[in-house]
C-alpha cells in the first residue's frame, strides 16, 4: 500500500484509475495475528469466526484504523469436541453443549454478546455434536437473527450441515467429494473459501467441491482463516488466486473478495482498468490505496 491519498469524488470517472470497494475477509482469527498490520491495509472489514467473547467485543469497539472487526465469539461443540485442547484455542473460546437445550442458551447468550454470526464446529474427528443439538444450534441462531457458520470436516458432516439448515461453511469442504445431491440440496448456502491453508491434496479436493458448488448456484466468499498457519494480517495473495483457480472471474470473483455486507466503509483506488482475473485483482490490490468514502 502507498501513503494514503485524499480523492474527491471526481475522481471515480477518471480514466486511468479504478475505484472499487474495499477486502473483506469472512473468516479471521484475531487472536493469533499481529492485528495492527491491518491498518491501511486493503482489507476493511473481518470477520472472527472464534475466539473469546471479551477480548473479541474489546478488539471490535476498538478495531485497528480503517478496519471493521464483526466476530462470532465461541466456538459451539460437542464436549471434549474440536477445537478443545488445541493449542491455539483459549478454554474460555469454547463452549461444550450439552444438549438442545443448552444449545439454545448458548446461542442467544453469544447474541447477547454482539456475535453477528454463530460458530458451530463438527469435527468427525473428535466428539460430535449430535443432530438434536445441531439443530437447536441453528434454530436459535435464526431466533437470533443470526446465521448459523458450520465448520464441517470429516465424512458426513457437510451433509448434517445442509439438513439443518446451516448458512454457511466456515472452509469450502476439503475432507471429501461433496456428493452433487448435498450441493443441490445446500445451494443456497454460502461457503468461506479459506482454500490457501491446504496442503495440495487437499485444496484439489475443496477447489473441485467449489467449482461444482458455484454451477450448483452456491455463493462463495473469500476467507483466509488467517492465524491458521504464517500469514500475516492483510491480503492473501494465493488466497484471492486460488479463487481463481476454482473458476471465479469478473464480477463474480470482486464480489467474492470485495464489498462490506453494507456497502460501506473505505473504498480502494489503483491505476488501470478494472481487474477481470485474480491475477490481476492480486496486483490491482498491491498499488491500491484506501481514499475516503464521499462524504453524504
Ligand atoms: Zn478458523
């Protein structure tokens, strides 16, 4: 990023520079990155999809500059279930439900803690939530307000995702072929990309289940898991590339990586024509510079 520069509001039509809202990132981890590298950054908004409440509201309400931090607080799990005892993952980020009705506590109590989406995790790995208290989960996410973001890894669990009426999948799957009829059936959900965190196996599995998603009329947006592996804070370049790879371009692919939910916050100015590959929004991003939204 160059210094920051101050555009009136001419200067969208001029013929040489591009102006286009800023990176959001859907899927970040703000505890386990130098947050403050995302001042002047590119990327103006972030979403947390786990962490521990407090710390979370106290970073939101005061966000790095130039930068919206919206979270989803704790991760909601079956007992002894992901991410518990991980390294990385503070006790107070987890929270074990013990049944559909705990569920249903725990899911208005993180409403009531300013969440703006619900993190529910089923690892095949590790214990599982079991369907009674998945579907409590989503239920009162919806009660709320709020959509109900499944991480789902492990034979089956895309499939228990969609038949609960999740919104969205925190990583586009990567443990398994999503059968086409669990596509169909979940195409209107939203998936989180986060396919530069794989290794090369892995991400040919979740960049087939994305090209297949997208025919299938899903909606994918980008997402990083940033603070899953040496990334740090701002734009991930092979993020935005890997997106590309699965057959996002155009529009579609500056929809997918750009644009807050309300439109707002600072736009992104860079010499030359509109970027219509990721190539090319990779190295339209590394010359933009914020400029300051006109004022209303
Ligand atoms: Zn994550």
């Amino acid at each position: 990023m160059a210094d920051l520069v101050a555009a009136g509001p001419g200067t969208t039509g001029s013929a040489d520079l591009t102006v286009l809202p800023g990176v959001v990132d859907h899927h970040v981890h703000l505890g386990l990155v130098d947050r403050d590298l995302f001042a002047g950054s590119p990327v103006v908004e972030v979403h947390d999809l786990g962490w521990v409440p407090e710390q979370i509201a106290a970073w939101a309400s005061a966000p790095p500059t130039g930068v919206r931090v919206r979270y989803a607080g704790r991760f909601h799990t079956a007992p002894g279930g992901y991410p518990t005892g991980r390294s990385w993952a503070p006790v107070e980020a987890v929270r074990p439900i013990a049944d559909a009705e705990d569920a249903r506590a725990a899911a208005h109590v993180a409403a009531a803690q300013g969440a703006s989406r619900i993190k529910i995790v089923l690892h095949a790995g590790m214990p599982l939530l079991g369907d009674a208290e998945l579907d409590a989960l989503v239920y009162a996410a919806h009660e709320a307000g709020l959509p109900a973001v499944v991480h789902a890894e492990g034979p089956g669990q895309v499939a228990r995702a969609v038949a609960a009426g999740a919104d969205m999948l925190a990583h586009a799957p990567w443990t398994e072929r999503v059968p086409d009829a669990v596509l169909a059936a979940g195409a209107r959900m939203t998936w989180i990309s986060t396919l530069a965190i794989h290794g090369p196996a892995e991400r040919a599995v979740a960049i087939d289940n994305v090209r297949r998603f997208l025919a299938a009329g899903g909606r994918v947006v980008h997402g990083t898991d940033l603070g899953n592996g040496p990334a740090p804070a701002g734009v991930v370049a092979d993020e935005i590339r890997a997106l590309g790879e699965a057959g996002l371009a155009g529009e579609e692919l500056l929809a997918a990586v750009l644009a807050p939910e309300d439109g707002s916050g600072p736009r992104l100015a860079a010499p030359g024509p509109r970027p219509r590959d990721a190539e090319e929004l990779v190295k339209w991003l590394e010359t933009s510079v914020r400029v300051e939204a006109e004022a209303p």
